[in-house]
C-alpha cells in the first residue's frame, strides 16, 4: 500500500505533470479556455495513458530495447485513435471545438514519459494504477485552470455542457451584465494563470518544508533533554 501512496502523491502533487515538470503545456494553454473542454481533453488523456501503461508493462519483455520508443509511440498512436474515433462518434460537437488537439496526445510528453519511466520497468498493476494517477494529476490542474479562465472572462461555469449532456446549461456564476475579460480566455491569460498556479504550489511545498524542519528541531530539542 505504500508503493500505491507513493505513486499516488506524486502524480496529484509532488511530480505532478503541469505544475512540477511542466509537460503538456500545449493543449493545457490552447484547450483551456472552459471549464468543459480542459476536462474533456484531460479524461481522453487519463484513458490514453492508463491504457497505453498497462499494454507497455505487459508487453515489455517482447519489446527489444533498441526500439522501444518507437513501439511506445505505435502503441499511443493506436489507442489515440480508437478515443479520437469514439470522440468522432458520439461526442462529435465537442469533438470538433477540441479539434486537433485530441490526436496531439499521441506527441503529449506526459504519456511517453510515463511510459519510457514507470511502465516499462514495473508491473502491469503499478503501470496501469500510475497512468491513471497521472492522468488525473493533468486533469484537476487543467480542470482548475479552465474553470479559473472562464469564470474571470465569461462569469459562468460548465459552458458548452450541453455538448455532452443535451439539455444542460452552464451556471451564470457572475452577474449577467458582466462585461468579461477577454485577457483571460485568450492564451496569454493562461499563461498568467498558470504561473499563479504553480506559484501557488511552490508556496505551499516551502511551508510544508517549514513546518517539517520545525518538527524535527523540537523532536531533537524534546530528546536531548
């Protein structure tokens, strides 16, 4: 259970993908513009990588290691393609605003990363069980970024539901006669956003740190005395 502790914290926080290592930048800044859309790109990504993990763990005694990466890429590419045709079929008006950005998974650095550094050395289980987890690190970041960008620059919440759910609407979190700020839905805005956000997590990791070093000088202090 330690292992599953381990890989758990790092993929939701310590080597978290966006805000520790900084991989994925490219569909987190252009599809993050709603709520709906990060979250979307970020499931598709999560199924991508758990499922890509477990075929890579499974296979990697069959796998020469001269051409490992090339066979990791052939496997991403094919799962890529089995989510882009699903995305295709019954999900087809999101799948047209997230466009090109559904294929790019297969060039994503967190999937292939993942894969060349924990699936192709662990087992199935732990493979499969850190995909996801890091999947889902991608995602509550993308997903926090998104809803942050759009509630500053539309003042609502869960637009373009209606996309997957038929029928729904998204929440009106600001007065309706917010004028928005347009800064916030274009990509320098993610950018700002996502420094915050990273900001805001090194903040926390040094008082985290503070408080553990003043734990250990009081154990020590309680101990020599």
């Amino acid at each position: 259970m330690s292992v599953y502790r381990e890989i758990t914290h790092n993929g939701l926080w310590k080597q978290n993908a966006i805000l520790a290592q900084l991989l994925g930048l490219c569909p987190l800044l252009a599809v993050s513009s709603t709520m709906v859309n990060a979250v979307s790109l970020g499931l598709a990504t999560i199924l991508v990588m758990g499922l890509s993990s477990l075929a890579v763990s499974a296979l990697r005694s069959f796998i020469p290691y001269e051409i490992r990466i090339p066979v990791f890429i052939l496997i991403i590419a094919a799962l890529v393609t089995i989510v882009d045709l699903l995305f295709n079929a019954y999900l087809h008006d999101l799948y047209l605003v997230l466009g090109i950005f559904i294929p790019l998974i297969v060039t994503n650095c967190i999937v292939l990363a993942r894969v060349e550094a924990f699936a192709a050395k662990h087992s199935a289980g732990l493979a499969a069980y850190d995909g996801v987890v890091m999947g889902v690190g991608f995602v509550w970041v993308i997903g926090l970024l998104g809803a942050l960008r759009e509630l500053v620059g539309q003042g609502t919440l869960f637009s373009g539901i209606e996309m997957i759910i038929p029928g729904a609407t998204a929440w009106q979190i600001l007065p309706e006669d917010y004028p928005g700020f347009l800064l916030a839905i274009l990509p320098p805005g993610a950018f700002f956003v996502l420094g915050l956000m990273i900001a805001g997590r090194n903040w926390l990791d040094h008082r985290a740190n503070e408080r553990a070093k003043a734990r250990l000088l009081a154990q020590r202090a309680a101990s020599a005395a």
